[in-house]
C-alpha cells in the first residue's frame, strides 16, 4: 500500500469518480485492441521478427477506430444491458 511506503502521510494517487467514465473505456480499448490486433497480426504474418512492429501498427490504427467507438456506443450499451439484466435486489 503506498500510504505505508511513505510513513503516516495518507495520500491518494486516485483519480477522482467522475473520470471513471472515461478511463473504463480507455482501459477496455487498450486491452481489446490489443489481444485482437496481436491474434490478426500473428494470423495474418505469422511470429516472425517483423511481428512486433507490424502488430505495434495494427494496434495503434485499431485503438484509434476502437476508443471513440466505445465512447460513442457505451451508452446504448448501457440501455441494452439494463434491459436484459435483473437489477439488484433491494
């Protein structure tokens, strides 16, 4: 915990809850794009040493169409669940 590296001090390193709404897209993106460009790049090129740069390629251009994609359809996302998912119980 980094309250008890530094002593006493209590100090939060989080960002505050209205940026969540930004940075769960963010986290998502990063990682989708990730593994699905990673298992293209590999079908498509095969594990050869050019793999790395040309999925570093493929990642880039895929997170750029996927993060503002997923800004702009979370909220359609968002009804769709609500209506197929039970709220909580009270």
């Amino acid at each position: 915990m980094l309250s008890s590296e530094f002593g006493s001090a209590h100090r939060s390193y989080k960002l505050p809850h209205r940026y969540g709404a930004l940075v769960m897209p963010l986290v998502l993106s990063i990682l989708m794009t990730s593994v699905v460009s990673a298992i293209s790049t590999a079908l498509a090129v095969g594990i050869t040493p050019a793999f790395v740069g040309r999925w570093l390629g493929a990642w880039g251009l895929s997170w750029m169409v996927a993060f503002p994609t997923l800004l702009a359809v979370l909220p359609l996302v968002r009804r769709i669940v609500a209506a197929v998912v039970a709220p909580p119980s009270a």
